[in-house]
C-alpha cells in the first residue's frame, strides 16, 4: 500500500511532520496532499494516508465542503493578506532551502500568534493564507506584494496599483482629523523602527485593532 511505503521510507519522518504540521495550524485532510504535491514527487499522497496520521497524532481534520476562495476587496482582509505575505516572503528569503511548506506553516503560526488578540472576522485562516500563497508563488503570479510608496506592504491584484489599493493608506484618509489638527490626517501611517519582520507586522495589526 501507499502508505506502508511512506511509512518505512527515509523520509517518513520528514513527511509525518508535514502532515501533522498542516493538521495543526487548521488545513483539513483534503487539502494536506495538494499542498505536499510539490515535495514529494511522484509518491502519491493519499487523503487516507494523511486521515492516518492525523488520527495517530490527535491532529485530523475531516472538514468537508468547498475549498476557500475568499476574495480580498475587503479593506480589513486585504490588509490582512498583505500582512501574512508579508511575512512568508521574508520567511521564504530567508530560508531558501526549506520546503514550501515548511515556511508556509512557520509563516502562518507567526501570523496566528500576532493575532491572538484580534476578532476572528478579522483573521484569515490557515486555508485561506494557502490560497494566497498558491496565487503569490504561481509562475504567472495573479497575486504580488509590493510597497505603496508610503512604506505600507501591499497585496495587489494583477492590474492593480499599489497605491490605490493601499488599505492602510485608504484607511488614513477616511479618519476624522485629529483633535487640535497636531497631525495631517492624510500623510501615510509611520510605523517605528522594526527590529525584524513580526515587529512590523505586529506595528499594522495593532492599527486595525485601534481603528
């Protein structure tokens, strides 16, 4: 059977780690051999397989219905999808060598710890982050992050401008003015100095936690 060989293969070990890291962070058994394609090759991963282990590990998640396709027009979950792309794109530079999974799942836990405070509706989820990643690291991509021109990272759409679609920028300029006008309402957000990639990330998700 499939998965007797995987099982007893040299990498058996690496691809249990795989599976049960996916299970983990919230990807349901279906989606988990689709995401493995890629690294393991011509071994074929069965939803059985992965059932398999998850039960064996008190990780499975037998979800069922359509995968996600969320849109992100949304101010709010575009900023998020920028901020979670932000973050795998540093992980991914990073760590050339790792496994995309590997840094896709690091990168979400990184996200998921920096949100630990926020409402859920805010929040995207494990299988929505993969989706993006897939529009993101396509050949062609349909999905690219890229800086507005007011130090905001952004998720565009192919055909878009950065600086249009800026929801950190679009959210500045739809505040009030501030009390005793001591700060133009329409000059770009000025994060402080980030030591590393989650300080940044922390410094965008506390603006729309405040506003």
């Amino acid at each position: 059977m499939v998965e007797d060989s995987l099982l007893s293969s040299k990498q058996s070990s690496k691809l249990i780690d795989a599976v049960t890291g996916l299970l983990r962070i919230g990807i349901r058994n279906s989606m988990v051999p689709q995401i493995l394609l890629k690294y393991v090759g011509n071994t074929r991963i069965t939803e059985a397989f992965v059932t398999q282990v998850g039960v064996a590990n008190d990780c499975s998640n037998p979800r069922k219905g359509p995968y996600p396709n969320r849109p992100i027009k949304n101010l709010r979950c575009r900023a998020q999808a920028g901020i979670f792309l932000y973050q795998f794109s540093i992980y991914k530079s990073a760590n050339p060598d790792c496994e995309e999974w590997e840094i896709f799942v690091k990168a979400f836990e990184e996200y998921a710890y920096c949100h630990k405070n926020l409402s859920t509706y805010d929040y995207l989820n494990a299988e929505e982050c993969w989706t993006l990643v897939k529009q993101f690291n396509n050949r062609t991509p349909s999905l690219s992050l890229l800086n507005c021109g007011s130090g905001h990272w952004t998720a565009i759409y192919r055909g878009e401008l950065a600086q249009e679609v800026c929801p950190i920028c679009a959210r500045l300029h739809a505040m009030p003015p501030p009390v005793n006008g001591s700060q133009n309402r329409s000059e770009p957000l000025q994060f402080p100095n980030a030591s590393g990639p989650i300080s940044l990330v922390q410094c965008q998700m506390d603006f729309f936690r405040a506003s």
